[in-house]
C-alpha cells in the first residue's frame, strides 16, 4: 500500500482512526466558527465604546433582530429538506417550483410577524425590559434593521438552496464575509470619520444592513449566473399547497423551537433590566465571551454529526461509540482549558472590551459565576448532535425546550429572588449542571440501545477482558 493510499484510508469515513476523522470533518468548521465569534467580539468593543446604555439597549433589542432570523431559518430548514430529496431525485423542474414556495413563504412569514412588530415597536420594547432611556435607542436601531431584513431573508433562503445542492462553503463563506463586513463598517459609521457623522447605536444597524446588503446582491449574482442547479426561473413556478404543507411540515417545528428560545431571550432580559442597564450590557460582553469559548467544542461536534450517522446507519456499533467517547473527552478537555482562561483572566478580558469599570467589574464577577460549569456544556452539545445523527430530532427538540423553559426561567427567577443580580449568573451555570444530571439517565439508555445489534450474554462481561478490549477500542484514538 503506498503512502498516498495509507493516508486516504486514514481519513476515510468507514475505516479511518476516528480521531482523524473527526479533526477532518470538524476543523473547517471549527475555523469557520472561532473566526466568526472574533468578529462578534470585535463588534462588542465598538458598541462598549458607546457607554453601558447603549449596549444594553442593543442587548434588549436582540430578541427582535434574532426573530428575524428565526423565521428565516425555519423557512429555510423546511426548504432545505424538501429540496434535496427533489433534488435527489434529478426533478429539476419541481425543485425549481419548491424554490419559489420556499421564497414565498419566507416573506409571508416576515410580513405576518415583523410589519405588526415593527408598528407596536413602542409597546413591544417596554415588555423586553427597556426603560424611557433605553426605548428610544432600541427603538432607532429596530428602524433601521426591520426594512434591511429583507436582505437577510435572501441570504438564508438563497443560502439554504445552494446548500441543498451541495454547495456548503459559498454560504458559510458569505456569512463570514458578512460579519467583517460588518465589523469593518461600525467604527466609521458609529463614531464618524471626516465628513461622516457619527451615529451611535443607529451606525451599529446601518453597519449590519449594508453588509447584509453587499452580500445579498453577490449572492444574487452567482445564483443569475448559474448554468446549472436551481435557477429560479419564473415560468417553472406553479402554486401547490401540498408543497406549502411539505415545507411548513419541518419548518413549523424548528419555528416553535425558534421561537421558545426568543420568548426566553426576551424574558430574561426584562428580568435582567430590573438590575439596572449595566447588567444588561454586562450579559451582552459575557454572553460573546462565553460564545468565543465554546465554539471549539461546538465545531467539533460538526465532525461528529456525519461520522456519527454513517457508523448508525452501517450499524458499526463500536464505531459509533468510539465517536461519542472521543468527541466527549476531546470537548471536555477544550472547554476545561476555555474554562481556565475565564476563571483566571475575567478581568483581564474586559479591560479589553470596555474602558467603563463599573461594567467591568460587573461583568467580571458575572462571567465567572455564569462560567462555573462551562466544560458540561460539551457533553450537553455531543448529547443533541447523536441524538440527531440516531434520527430522534423531536426528541433532541423536547429537551432543549426542557433546558430552556423548565430549568432555566425558574432557576434564574428563583436565585436572582435570593441572591440578586449574582443570582442570576448562578442560574445559567445551575442550568449547564442540573441538565447534565437530568439527561444521564437517558443517555445511559441511548447508550444501551446503541449496543442491541451486538449483544452479548451477562457472563461475558466478566471473562476474557471484554469490558478492557471495548474500552480500549472506544479509546483508541
């Protein structure tokens, strides 16, 4: 076997050492990811620079904004699916036709949900928790993101099509694009330079509504361009209900998902407003802080979605466990050295971030309560990626509205009652732990079942060294 042969059947899905495996498919991704939360993070210096008030208006503004996306990527989870089984099957005509439903949808949904929210603005702000100061920071920033959301309508709608056709690394290429455009756009717009004024909070929207803008009309120009795949063209567009009803079938329950994780959003940050503004803009540096942390372990479980299903569906059981346990212990050990950098450098970051100590020092104490159980949170991520790969989505569904709606709402409503604002960063890392707790039971289970196809008798548990081997072979990385 030569060498070129040796390092191909490393990496090769089927026969390759896992670990291999693993790093080939996560690392793009991982990348990807870690570049994309730096950029998030660069945003949050420019908006720390404005002042507490403003970050905090923006941190109450965001449930409105990620609404936006919801909808969008409900759609598109929806058309996704239905696309590429019509794809599959070479019907280009009837993909076409999906394609429109798949638009049109979209902006049914959009003109349903943001035109009322963008007319009630006033009176939907004050329930997410924003005072006379901060409404009307919010309220301007909302102005300028509700109309340029249309833009991100085409970029996740387009977006998904091209990724049904296989095409991953033009999307993810746009959405990175779109965040540097974006970060490079905001000290300009924001704090003025030359002629151009500085807009403030409204600089932070014109920032993202351009870079959406530029990247919509480049996204518009290769899908014109094409000569193959979806084309949109106009007369392959026939209105049917029952593509409609297949559509809204996946779309409307990542919607519900969606849209419970806005409702909490939104919930807790009216709670975290009755602690004044500087809580608020603290959560909105700790929750990009923590989000940088993370993505390590998240991108890792990218590369174990693909090898996780293919060894279920080959029914290589031990292949598939040697996956989990890798994929587990590898994300413990990247969250335990994220975890390190948090709990000894907090101040250090911030410092960074914001020249304003009383949010610093808030935000400080706040991210290492928030972060105290950090590292669960890989085993939580490698626990909702199998149960997709093992094709249980509702399941994986159900228990996140579980961490969301019965842990966390209640612990953090409850501690905050107690502790106060302390309270609160107790009750996100409470959540991270009593959710491990909880889901062991299950996942003890879905590990048992992993093994049915290769069962073996009691007694053999106890001779020959079996239990040593199937560790062993797990562990073989």
């Amino acid at each position: 076997m030569s060498k070129g042969e040796v390092f191909i059947r490393a990496y090769d899905m089927a026969n390759g050492r896992v670990i291999l495996v693993l790093l080939r498919l996560s690392l793009p991704a991982m990348a990807g990811m870690i570049i994309f939360a730096f950029l998030n993070l660069i945003d949050a210096f420019y908006l720390a620079r404005l002042g507490a008030k403003e970050l905090a208006a923006l941190v109450m503004a965001a449930p409105a904004k990620i609404l936006i996306n919801s909808l969008a990527s409900a759609t598109g989870a929806g058309l996704f699916s239905v696309l590429g089984k019509t794809l599959g099957g070479g019907d280009y005509p009837r993909a076409n036709n999906i394609a429109w439903h798949g638009l049109i949808l979209s902006l049914f949904y959009s003109a349903v949900i943001l035109t009322p929210g963008y007319l009630c603005m006033e009176k939907i702000l004050p329930l997410l928790g924003c005072d006379a100061e901060t409404l009307i920071l919010s309220k301007d920033y909302l102005h300028i993101i509700f109309p340029g959301s249309v833009f991100t309508f085409i970029l996740i709608i387009f977006g998904n099509v091209l990724q049904s056709e296989g095409n991953t690394a033009f999307p993810s290429f746009l959405i990175l694009a779109g965040t540097f455009l974006t970060v490079l756009f905001d000290p300009f717009l924001i704090f003025g330079y030359g002629r151009l004024p500085a807009l403030g909070l409204k600089g932070a929207a014109w920032a993202s509504v351009l870079s959406d803008v530029i990247c919509a009309f480049i996204l518009l120009a290769v899908v014109r361009k094409r000569e193959t795949g979806i084309r949109w063209r106009l007369r392959d567009f026939n209105f049917k209900f029952p593509i409609m009803s297949s559509i809204n079938k996946v779309a409307i329950p990542v919607l519900i998902m969606e849209l419970s994780a806005v409702f909490v959003m939104a919930w807790f940050s009216r709670h975290l407003a009755l602690f004044g503004y500087a809580a608020v803009a603290a959560y909105g540096l700790i929750s990009r802080v923590i989000s940088l942390s993370q993505v390590p372990a998240y991108g890792l479980t990218q590369g174990l979605m693909p090898l996780a299903a293919y060894a279920y569906g080959s029914g290589d059981t031990d292949r598939l466990k040697a996956a989990v346990v890798q994929s587990v212990i590898l994300s413990l050990l990247l969250l335990s050295l994220s975890w390190l950098v948090l709990q000894i450098f907090p101040r250090q970051l911030f410092l960074l971030l914001s020249g304003d100590p009383v949010l610093t020092v808030t935000a400080e104490t706040g991210l290492c309560l928030a972060s105290l159980f950090i590292p669960l949170r890989g085993l939580a991520a490698v626990f909702f990626v199998v149960l997709q790969a093992l094709g249980k989505g509702a399941t994986a569904m159900g228990f996140a509205l579980f961490r969301e709606v019965i842990l966390f709402i209640p612990l953090v409503y409850y501690l905050s009652s107690v502790a106060g604002i302390n309270g609160i960063w107790l009750g996100i890392a409470l959540t991270d732990l009593l959710f491990c707790g909880l889901i062991s039971p299950y996942g003890a289970k879905a590990w048992y079942n992993m093994g049915k196809r290769d069962a073996v008798r009691w007694h053999s548990l106890i001779k020959g060294g079996y239990i040593w081997k199937r560790s062993a072979a797990w562990l073989k990385f």
